[in-house]
C-alpha cells in the first residue's frame, strides 16, 4: 500500500483520488483472503466488479472509480496490465438533469441559514463554487477591490476567477475581520494552518503562520498532527451539508437539493439571463464544453427551449 501511494503522488493525483484508490485497492485485497494482487487475476477482479454491482447495488460511478483503482494497481504498480475481460468494461452512467433552484427557493434557503454556512452558501451561488472549492479558500484568494475570487486546485487542478458577488461583501468584511483577530491568537499559541504544499513550505517557510495563507472559513477547533504541531483546518464538508439540508426543508422547498444545486442555478440562471455558454465554461471550470451544454435544457423555457402544445387550447 505505501508503494500504491508512492506512485499515486508521484503521478499528482489530489488527495481524495488517493484516498479513494487506496479504499479500493484494500477493499479488494481484502475480499480476496488477503492474498497479494500479483497472485491474483482478470478473474478476480471481474469477479469483484460484479458483486459491488449485484450485490452491493453500487452506482455506476462508485463501479468505475473502484475499476479505476484496479486498474492503476496493475498497470502503474504491479506493471502487469490486465487483459480485456468481459465484465470489466466501466458501467454505463445514467444521466440525470441537475436540480436548479429558482431565485425565490435560493432566498428562502438562505434565510434559512445563518454564520458561516449561509456566506458559504451565498458565495456557492453567487461564485459558482463547489462545496471543497468554496471551503479550502484562502483569505489570499479574495480580491474585494476587484469582486473576484480565485479558486485554486480546482477539480482536474485547474486555476480559474469567477465574480464575487456584491451582496457577500459585507459578510465578508466582517468574516475576515474575525478570522484576523483569530490569526493574531493562533501566531502567539503557534497554531499553523494545513495542506500546505512541500514544494511551497520550502520556498515560503512562514506561510503555515501567515494571515493571508489562512482559510476564509477556519475551523473552530485545532488538532495536532503526527508531529505534534498544532493546526487549524477548514470547516468540515458535512457540518456545511447538513446545514442546507436543514435549510431546504425549513423552507419548505420539495426539490433534492443540495449545496451542488446552488452551482447548477449560478450556471442555469447566467445562460437564462444571456450570458455566452463559452464565458460560462470558463466560470464554472469545465474543460468539455459538452459538460455546460446540459445547463441549456434547464432553462426556463420548458422542455427543450418549447412551448408545449397545451397552452395554445
């Protein structure tokens, strides 16, 4: 397993790939008495694929992320690339059109909402930011003067700006005048800020110290790590999840919805009000346009853009 994750991060996959390649890789060792993959196979592995799709019911996604795993185990690690099997093909994905919020159902979660979890679900909306992008920001990343924010290592690695809405200002004025009167706290206990790359550790030594390298939505609490140094992370994914859950149903809003759906209405809402698909690409980060087209058969002209044929009797 630690040669797994030596090859992993020598290949720069981010750190949830790893830790979803090691979950699987492990889980199908397990499956197998704990014999080493190199004693095992093509069948084997079919095997595996087919009971997570029978008898687990996995999502096609989930199927393909674990034969991904499989995969990279036996053509970067073990260097003995399987041979195509029937069965081992990835799943077929079911494509589902993504809940959009209207404008009054988004007033009404907010409302809802109240500390960090409502700016971060304002800046989800009025940014088109992912939940991890919008929680892993850094104080750096927010340029007021400008109404733009950079989200950095986004998904694939890429860098892109996106517009910082007016209504966040304020909000963020005063989150960020706490969290530097908590910096100013954290310097004199040296608590240092996480994730960090190496590469810049050694070429910014004070940059786990730093007011500007610091998350925009810290953690209340700290933790100390392997080497005893304690640390501040950023808000937990789940508190802000279960947060808007709470929230859509306050609001009585009958939609599945959830913190995603905030970046499908940011990306709905532009195209409706006439902004160029390319423009919204570029915003939401995609590199296939294909991936933004499927936001113009959300709009609010019906099925495909018609009118049906009911409202002419």
């Amino acid at each position: 397993m630690e040669i797994v994750r030596r090859k992993l991060r020598e290949r720069r996959y981010s750190r949830r790939t790893e830790e979803a390649y090691v979950h699987w890789i492990r889980r199908y060792i397990v499956d197998n008495d704990r014999r080493h993959p190199r004693d095992l196979g093509e069948s084997e592995v079919q095997r595996f694929l087919s009971a997570l799709a029978v008898e687990k019911r996995v999502a096609a996604s989930t199927q393909n992320q674990a034969l991904a795993a499989l995969t990279f185990l036996y053509d970067r690690v073990l260097e003995r690339p399987l041979a195509r099997i029937e069965g081992i093909a990835p799943a077929r994905r079911s494509r589902h059109v993504p809940v959009v919020l209207s404008p009054a159902e988004i007033r009404a979660i907010l409302a809802n909402l109240d500390g960090p979890a409502r700016l971060c679900a304002a800046l989800m909306y009025g940014s088109g930011l992912r939940l991890r992008e919008c929680l892993t920001l850094r104080i750096k990343d927010i340029d007021l003067d400008r109404h733009q924010i950079v989200v950095r290592d986004g998904k694939g690695g890429k860098d892109r700006r996106t517009p910082l809405a007016d209504r966040c200002l304020a909000p963020l004025k005063r989150l960020l005048g706490q969290e530097y009167e908590r910096a100013r706290r954290d310097a004199r206990l040296d608590v240092r800020t996480t994730d960090i790359p190496s590469s810049l550790s050694r070429k910014y030594p004070s940059a786990e110290t730093e007011y500007r390298w610091r998350y925009l939505f810290a953690a209340k609490r700290t933790f100390k790590d392997s080497a005893g140094i304690r640390r501040r992370h950023h808000f937990h994914e789940s508190a802000v999840q279960r947060a808007f859950k709470n929230a859509v149903l306050a609001a009585h809003v009958t939609k599945r919805a959830t913190c995603h759906s905030l970046r499908h209405s940011f990306a709905t809402h532009l195209l409706e009000s006439g902004a160029d698909i390319r423009t919204v690409q570029e915003l939401l980060g995609h590199t296939d346009l294909r991936t933004t087209m499927i936001y113009t058969h959300v709009l609010n002209r019906g099925g495909l853009g018609v009118r049906s044929p009911a409202d002419a009797l």
